[in-house]
C-alpha cells in the first residue's frame, strides 16, 4: 500500500461533497412537502373539532419555508449580507498550494452544515408549535444555517469588522 497524502484525500473528497448539495437541497423539499402536508391535514382535521391550531400552522410555516428553500436562503443573506446566498458548493481556492486545498475543503463542510442546520430550524419551528417550546432555537438554526452557507461572507464581515484583513487569504 502506498503513502496516501491527506492532499490527495481532500482532493478526492471535494467531488464527493459536492454532490452532496443538490441531495441535501431535494431532501429538505421533501421534508417540506411532508410538513406542509401534514400541517393541512391537521388543520383540516382540528378545524372541523374546534382544537388548537398552533402546531399545525408552524408545521405548515416550516413546509413552506423548505419548499422555497434556496429562496429563504436568499431572503436571508440579503437581510444580513445585502447579497444573494451561495446557491452550491462553487468557491475556488486561490492556489494549488495544499493549504488553499483545506480551505476549500473546510469552506465545503461548514455550507453543508449551514445548510443542514437551515433545515433543522424549519423542523424545529414545526416542534416549537406542538410541544410548547421556544421559536428562538429554530430562529438560531436558520440564522447558524444561513451565516454557515455563507461562511465566506460571513468571514469578510468579521474581517472588515475586526479590521483584519484576510483578503489574500479568503479572496474576494
């Protein structure tokens, strides 16, 4: 068996985590339409019993939220970034020097959490309307979500905030 680099390893996972996107984005469709789903028929069905409507319409709120995913991501990084959300893994290390290669590679994680942590938010917002827990747990997951699909923008504020620069080090 040969010496394998973790060079090498990174640039073999790149392709792979890459892939994971569109996976990630069809699956939290498809959880959306599930919560909006079940959100309606619950609404139907408590609605007609005179129950409570809470759960149902969070359960419908987070469906819809999901079902418009890239645009919700969107929403939210003009609000904090005044600029479109990154709409898939497409940043581009600098150089071909292995550290510009873990870079990249880190910068693909933490947008595949972000964007795993979005989702999460809108399946708490439906929680927090049936089990009587706070919305603010489901609010920290989408802003976590939206500053981690946008880690190079969020980078660039803490730097231009901080006044340090990082300009060569992340790019543009």
């Amino acid at each position: 068996m040969g010496n394998i680099s973790g060079t090498v390893i990174v640039s073999n996972l790149i392709p792979q985590l890459q892939s994971l996107w569109p996976f990630i984005k069809i699956m939290g469709l498809f959880v959306g339409f599930i919560l909006f789903i079940a959100g309606l028929h619950s609404v139907i069905s408590k609605g007609r019993n005179q129950g409570h409507l809470k759960g149902p319409i969070y359960a419908m709120l987070g469906g819809i939220i999901l079902l418009n995913l890239m645009g919700a991501l969107d929403a939210m990084a003009n609000s904090i970034f005044a600029q479109s959300s990154a709409t898939g893994l497409t940043y581009s290390a600098g150089g071909s020097d292995p550290t510009s290669l873990y870079i990249q590679f880190a910068i693909y994680v933490v947008q595949l959490v972000g964007i795993c942590g979005f989702i999460q938010g809108c399946i708490l917002i439906k929680k927090s309307g049936e089990e009587g827990q706070h919305v603010g747990r489901a609010i920290t997951h989408l802003i976590g979500g939206t500053l981690g699909v946008n880690i190079v923008a969020t980078i660039n504020v803490l730097a231009s905030s901080t006044g340090i620069s990082l300009q060569g080090f992340f790019g543009n």
